[in-house]
C-alpha cells in the first residue's frame, strides 16, 4: 500500500503545541500541589516534583525531536528559494554563497537547540534527596543556556534570510521575525546579565526581581517558539516523505519515486524541493 507524503504543517503545529500543553500542566500540577511558590515561577520550576516533572520531560523531549525536524523541512524549501533569486548568475555568486551558509548555521542552531531542549527535560534543576545535586543543576543550567542561546541565533539566522532572499515570506511573517529575532536576544542577554547579578549582590533576596526574571523566561521561551509560527503559511504547502536506501538500491516508502521529497501542492507559486 503506497504511503503518501505527510504534510509538514503537522510537525508544525505539533511543535507549537506540545510545549504549550506540556506547560499548561506542568504549571497547573505544580502550583495545586504546592512545588511552586513565588517568586519562583521558572520553566524549570514547574518540571522538578513528580508528577509534573514526568509530563514535562515527556513533552520536551518530543518538543526537542520536532524542532529540527521542522527546521529541516524549511532549510530544503529555503535552499530552493535561494536557486530562484540567485540562479547561476556570476555576479551573485557571493551573496548565493552567503545565503547557503547562513542556511545551514540555521538548521545547526536549530539541532543544537533540540539538544539543550533534551538535557533540559533529562536534568531537572533541584536539590534533594531523590538524588537531585549541585551538579545536576549545573547541568540544567548549562542545557538551558545552549537551548535558549541556540535558538536566539535560530531566529537571528531566519530574520538575516529574510534579508537575503527578500522574496521569501509575506510582509507581515517577515516583520514577526524581525521582531521575534531581536526580541529574543534583549530577553536572553537580560536573563544572563540581571540574573546573575542578583544572585550575586543580593542573593537571591529579592522576590520582586526573581519574578520579573521569571516572566523574561516565560516569555523568551514564548518568543523564540513564536519564530516557527511564521513558517506555517510555507508548510502547509510543503510534503514531507521519507528515502529507505541501502547500497545497492534506494527504495522510497511512497513507492512513487525514487526521490525524498518536500515539495509544494496547490497553485500557490511554490517550488518542489527534492532531497537526495
């Protein structure tokens, strides 16, 4: 039985939507059965007692996987949008040269950031007598700092496309990314730089200050996520499907070709992208 290609919006909406149950519960547990209390309302927080801490590594892990998957089926499309603007036209040849490589420092962002995701989900940040220690947290915190550094560069790499391939997006989407992509990075340099500070000069004494890092966490993670909502009206014209190949011989799933494909369907303008 011949499988058809899946339609990317659904890895899409997936990762859209995962993270934002995951922490709709997690949040929820956490403060009905009181292991969070102000002013510690963190991401982390609300993952650290059973059984939030359950859902929530669940739900980030699968969140970790979607992430590149997704930034994956949008580096193929954008690949074929950089052949249309720059073609094989000489006089272009540097520019082409720096769209493809800024190309793919997005996807590797975008895997990096799935990576930190994982450690985040795996190393809940707490110290107790299940087994939590200080390196433990040290471990969170370094996997924090990677997912939420790597995708700042994500959205920064999306916007500078946008830059670069000036035909790709509406007016709108290519807006939200400038937005989301500077948004990002003030919100992380602020968490990195205030953070710490307070930890250093007061402690952690100051409830006040320790919420508003909070909310810039919540909301960073917000505006990071945000980056990938302005993909959606790329991918539900793209398809997805699969290439079994060994040495011998390729074998595609669909049976249709012998090519992975994302490509486009509807009379919308769109190319196919083709993967080898």
């Amino acid at each position: 039985m011949a499988i058809q290609g899946t339609s990317a919006h659904y890895f899409l909406v997936a990762l859209l939507s995962v993270p934002l149950i995951t922490f709709i519960a997690t949040y929820s547990i956490s403060l009905a059965v009181g292991s969070m209390k102000y002013p510690m309302f963190f991401l982390s927080t609300s993952i650290e007692a059973k059984p939030a801490s359950c859902i929530g590594t669940f739900g980030l892990s699968f969140t970790a996987l979607c992430s590149p998957l997704v930034a994956f089926i949008r580096k193929n499309y954008i690949a074929d949008q950089i052949e249309a603007e720059y073609g094989e036209s000489a006089e272009n040849e540097e520019k082409k040269k720096t769209a493809i490589r800024v190309n793919e420092k997005a996807l590797k962002m975008a895997i990096w950031a799935g990576f930190g995701g994982h450690g985040v989900a795996s190393f809940q940040s707490v110290v107790d007598d299940c087994g939590g220690t200080y390196g433990i947290v040290i471990s969170h915190l370094i996997f924090a700092t990677v997912f939420f550094g790597c995708g700042s560069f994500y959205s920064y790499f999306s916007h500078r496309l946008d830059l670069l391939l000036p035909k790709v997006g509406t007016q709108r989407e290519r807006f939200l990314r400038k937005l989301f992509c500077w948004g990002t990075f003030f919100q992380f340099c602020t968490v990195c730089v205030v953070f710490p500070t307070i930890i250093l000069i007061w402690g952690g004494g100051r409830p006040f200050l320790t919420f508003v890092i909070a909310l810039l966490e919540v909301s960073m993670l917000c505006t990071f996520m945000s980056t990938y909502i302005t993909f959606y009206g790329e991918m539900k014209h793209l398809h997805f499907q699969l290439l079994i190949m060994n040495k011998d011989q390729r074998y595609s799933l669909s049976q249709r070709d012998h090519s992975t494909q994302i490509e486009c369907g509807g009379n919308t303008g769109l190319q196919k992208s083709t993967i080898v």
